[in-house]
C-alpha cells in the first residue's frame, strides 16, 4: 500500500449507523492503496491503528471479524475515510493503464501545459544485422563502438546523447541478430525517432521488415539512412522502390518519409542526416515536465563486479538525482550514483537524458518503467509486494491449469507418457546484461525437436558461479550451464569438473545457439549403421591339426580385415556372427587382404567350413542422430 496527499472533502463526515459525528477530518486527506483481500491486521496497520481498536469499531457496525479474517471493500472505505485516508483499491488483472486512470487526479499538475519545457529527442537507430547501424553511430560519437563487439555484432542496447548545432540528441543503438526482436521493439517503444538503416547493397531483409513494423507500433517518426551508398554494387534507387512497396515512399518520390543518403564509414551526408533529426523535433515539439517526480524505462540492466546491480535508463519525466528511491517492479533503488557514457559522474538527469544508475537491490527487468518514490522505505516496501503478487500467481497458474474444462483426456494421458519418453536438456543460463539473458532464454525456448525437449531451469545476469554450479549439480538430471558473454568466477571450472557439470560458453549469440543444439543431439541415441567392408568365397578347407580348420579363401571384393565382424553365410543363410580371428597371406600373418587375392581365414570360434561358404566382413557405424 501507498500513501499520498490530496485535498480532503470540506464537509463534516456523516455519522456511521446512527453513531455520534466523528471528529472533522484534518484538511489533508492521505491516499492509501490496497489489493483485496483487506486483512484486519494489515489495514489497521494502513490506517494508523491498534488492531483491537479496529476490530471494536467494526463490532459496533455489527461485524464480528477476527486479526486474520477479511473485510469487504465497502466497509474498509468508510473505515478509512473516519480515520483521515482515502482508500484507492486495486483488484488483481487490472491493466497498468487502469491503475494509472485511477491515479490521474493526482497528476494532473504534473502534466499540466504550463510545466512543460522542451527536450531532447531520444532517436532509436534499427536495421538488418551487419546494415552498418553501429557504424553509423560510431561516427556520430567519433569514437570506436563496432570494434568492441563480439563478431562486429551489437548484442545488447547502447545509449548516448551526442550535440548537433546546440542541440542534444539521445541515440539507442540496438542488436539487428534475430535473437533480439525484443531488445528492439524495447528500443523502438521508448524513442521519438527511428532512423532504419539500410545498405544499398543489400536492400530490405527480415529484419529490416520487423525493425518497420515495431517503428509503426511504436508511432515512432521514421527517417531512413540509406547506408553503404559508396559500396561496390550499391543500388539507391531499389531501396526507394522497396520503401515504395513498404509504405514509405520517400519524399522525392512523392512520398513523407525522409530518405537520406549517407556513408557511415566514410562520414558522407552525416551533418545532413541530424539536421533531419533536428528538423524532425521541431515537427514534433517535444516537451516534458523536469521539475515533478522523476519516471522512465530500464534500457538495459546488468549485474557489475564490485558495484551490484546497475541499469541503463531514460529519464522520460522529472529530473532524477542522486539520491532518489526508484521502484521498477520486484526491484528497487536509491541511486548512489549515476554516470553517462563516458563514465563521467552527473549529480542529476533532466528528461531524455541517458545515465547508469547504481544502488538497485537486484537487477531490473530491461523495457520495464521505473518511477520515483518519497523514500527508500516505500520502494522496498512496493517491491517486496510486487514480489509475493509474482509468486502468489505462480501458486495459484498450476490449480487453474489443472481444472480445464473436461478434465484429463485419454488424449493428455498419451501425450504425458510420450513428453515422459522424451530426452530434455536442462540448463541454466547466465548471461552479462538483462536484454541478452531475455534473448538467449526465448531463442532457446525456440528451439523445436520432436525428440529432445529443452527446459530452462533458471537464469540470471553475472558471471557464471560456484552457486551455479551447486544449483546445476543438486538435483537427480544432468544440467548443462549456458554462458553468453561472461566469465567463470575463481575456483568454479575445478567445482564443475568435479560435480561432472558441463558449461558451454561463447560471446556471439548464434554460434552459443548452435552449440545448445549439439547438446540436445548427444541425448539422443546414436542410429546404428552396417558397412559391408567385403567378400571371400571359401575354395578350399586346410586342417591345421588338432581338429581346426582354416578356409582358403578367394577374396571377391572390397576388403577383408583382421579383427574386423565377419558372418559366415551358407547357401545364403546366416550360420554364424564372430569376427576374423586369423588373416594370412600364404603363411604370413597380414591386417588386410584386397580384392583378386587369396588368402587363410579363421573366423574367430568356428571351424566347420565348407567349400562355397561365403565370409562377408563388416562394421558397424554409429550415426549421430540429428534433432528433427
């Protein structure tokens, strides 16, 4: 529950059953916010009570409840409103946008025309993979980004703000692998301006099509930077036909859409390509309030040797400063400190403003909006509340599932016995920052077998641990720890080989998914193949004495091999499975007779050959099964 302050009614409250008026209410009335149930020892705590003296006044409304029993809405309302609160209930389900209705009274002058001042745009730069996006940025910081990603592929979001003509401009550049969707429509959600990049040589590709799609949704002003303009097959004027297609026609070629024609590596029309941007903001007048409580999105989030839990924010409202208490979800923060790209210290943060901030409890979920509370008490206190709503629905997912409609089917009993047939994988991944982890995890869910099912038992942020390791060594199946972009902490490498715990690692995403996918074929068993090696036909039996015999054989082809499987076949039936005890040619004991020659064989516990016999030699091959 949240406590806030709102002018109080101006009438004296009526009396409750007939009771004597209760004393005038102080002119501040308080807000306070409850989810249902309303338990009496927890609303008498809400309202500044002692819980006998609320369970008194609820016996003389001829209600007779207990500390741990419920109380219905209506009742706790006009309690709280005898005691100077006004209670806002929320009810499970209800949309973020319903709860911020409820609130809007409240933050109205927040919002009001006469508070709010102009701010920079924050322009989201999106494309196909390897388009040149970083690049592009990359000149427009002049500093080397491209060369500090793995495989020269972003793999997790950046924010900068850069100056153009007096003017800031925040920047996010975002991952253009498949794997990333997500961290992309992240980054379209919180921008005003998405630049798509696109390389004349290559044209529109998928994920060009998605990055325009979540531009669209995102109602974000599109400006596209047609790259690579000076590259060895570039054709500009197929990119405008595609955009045509699209529905972004460009303005030359009668369309709105702003097109420019840039070369990131060489710096060509980039001056031009913000002046766009610039002119796009004017069109835009964006505003926003820097003076009320300060609000946002986590961008990106990690976990930091030596400094815990950080995040990469955009300050969308407010100014925030050192100091401030944010809640974002099951998390919650009291900034120690906040730094901008270069890693310079700032003391406060005005709207469209890029900064890290450091001191959260754990590390925030990226793409969720964090706001800014009256103290560090309040934000624990909402976050330990989001926390038992999180694992309150995830007791109550598994008794809804379990009463469908039918109950259990003779259908669901065979698909049971079948998914109990099937080989998992399970495995634990850790990865460097929030958005990476989120997009590991759902390109793994991804990954369709008939055969081999893989589930995610846990993930996180950080370097891999010896708590990893305990984690994946604790239970009856073997686990499997899946690495991207971290480092093993000391002593775990020894820990893992000793609990026989497998760790895969890589810093490019797909080659990590590739690897996952070998891991899940070695569960399965490997298919057995026969290779036929060769043939010898007996021709003649020699006795060596003592009751045993050797085939004098004629090789007819192929080969055949000491030590190697033989059968022995008579009339076309199997007589005997063994292997080729002894191989000679004349009286020399060899590893191999080809074709066209003649030779002495004991097949390896038999003796009673006959003439016409046939001795085929084989091997048998393991096949590595593959997932589909």
């Amino acid at each position: 529950m949240k406590a806030e302050a709102t002018p109080a009614a101006t009438d004296a409250e009526a009396p409750i059953d007939g009771e004597a008026p209760a004393a005038p209410v102080e002119s501040v009335e308080r807000i306070i916010h409850a989810k249902p149930p309303i338990v009496v020892r927890d609303f008498a705590t809400e309202i500044e009570v002692k819980p006998f003296k609320l369970i008194s006044e609820l016996m003389e409304m001829g209600i007779f409840a207990s500390m741990n029993q419920t109380i219905e809405e209506p009742i706790a309302i006009q309690i709280a409103k005898r005691h100077g609160f006004k209670l806002e209930i929320h009810h499970r389900g209800e949309t973020q946008a319903e709860v911020a209705e409820k609130k809007k009274v409240a933050k109205v002058a927040d919002d009001d025309p006469r508070f709010l001042k102009p701010r920079p745009p924050v322009v989201c730069i999106l494309g196909h993979v390897d388009h040149g996006k970083t690049t592009l940025l990359d000149t427009i910081r002049k500093a080397n980004v491209t060369a500090g990603e793995a495989g020269g592929i972003t793999q997790h979001i950046g924010a900068y703000q850069v100056e153009h003509k007096g003017q800031k401009i925040t920047f996010l550049d975002t991952p253009g692998h498949a794997a990333f969707s997500l961290m992309r429509e992240r980054g379209a959600n919180v921008t005003d301006v998405a630049i798509l990049v696109i390389a004349a040589d290559d044209a529109f590709k998928p994920q060009t099509e998605e990055a325009l799609r979540f531009a669209k949704e995102a109602n974000n002003s599109i400006i596209v930077a047609i790259n690579k303009v000076d590259a060895k097959g570039a054709n500009v004027e197929r990119v405008k036909q595609q955009m045509q297609e699209k529905g972004i026609a460009p303005e030359d070629w009668g369309g709105e859409t702003i097109a420019v024609e840039v070369s990131a590596l060489k710096g060509t029309n980039i001056d031009e390509l913000l002046d766009m941007i610039l002119l796009q903001t004017e069109v835009l007048e964006l505003k926003s309030n820097p003076d009320c409580p300060a609000s946002g999105t986590i961008i990106e989030a990690q976990l930091e040797e030596g400094r815990g839990a950080t995040a990469s924010v955009i300050v969308e409202r407010g100014t925030l400063k050192k100091g401030d208490s944010l809640i974002c979800g099951e998390a919650y923060c009291k900034v120690k400190s906040m730094e901008d790209e270069n890693g310079k210290v700032l003391t406060e943060a005005p709207p469209s403003t890029p900064v890290k901030v450091i001191g959260w409890s754990q590390v925030p979920s990226g793409g969720k909006t964090f706001t800014s509370v009256k103290n560090e008490k309040i934000a624990k206190k909402a976050a330990n509340e989001a926390t038992t709503e999180r694992k309150r629905e995830e007791n109550v997912a598994p008794d809804q599932s379990a009463k469908k409609e039918g109950g259990v089917t003779v259908e669901d009993l065979f698909a049971a016995i079948a998914q109990q047939k099937k080989a998992c994988l399970n495995v634990i991944v850790k990865s460097d920052v929030h958005g990476s982890t989120e997009a590991l995890v759902n390109s793994i869910k991804q990954i369709k077998s008939d055969k081999v099912d893989i589930r995610v038992i846990s993930h996180g942020v950080g370097h891999i641990s010896k708590s990893d390791i305990a984690l994946a060594s604790a239970g009856e199946t073997d686990v499997t720890i899946v690495g991207f972009n971290v480092r093993l902490d000391n002593g775990v490498q020894s820990q893992a080989k000793h609990h026989d715990v497998r760790i895969i690692q890589h810093n490019i995403i797909y080659e990590l998914l590739d690897q996952v996918e070998g891991c899940m074929a070695e569960l399965l068993e490997p298919e057995l193949s026969e290779k036929k090696l060769g043939a010898a036909e007996v021709r003649q039996v020699f006795s060596m004495g003592k009751s045993r015999n050797v085939a004098g054989c004629m090789v007819t082809e192929g080969t055949i091999n000491r030590s190697r499987k033989a059968r022995l076949l008579r009339n076309g039936e199997v007589i005997l499975e063994s292997k080729i005890d002894t191989l000679k040619r004349f009286k020399d004991d060899v590893k191999e007779v080809r074709a066209g020659f003649e030779c002495g064989i004991n097949v390896d516990g038999y003796d009673d050959y006959e003439e016409g016999d046939i001795i085929e030699c084989f091997e048998v091959v393991e096949i590595r099964p593959t997932l589909r």
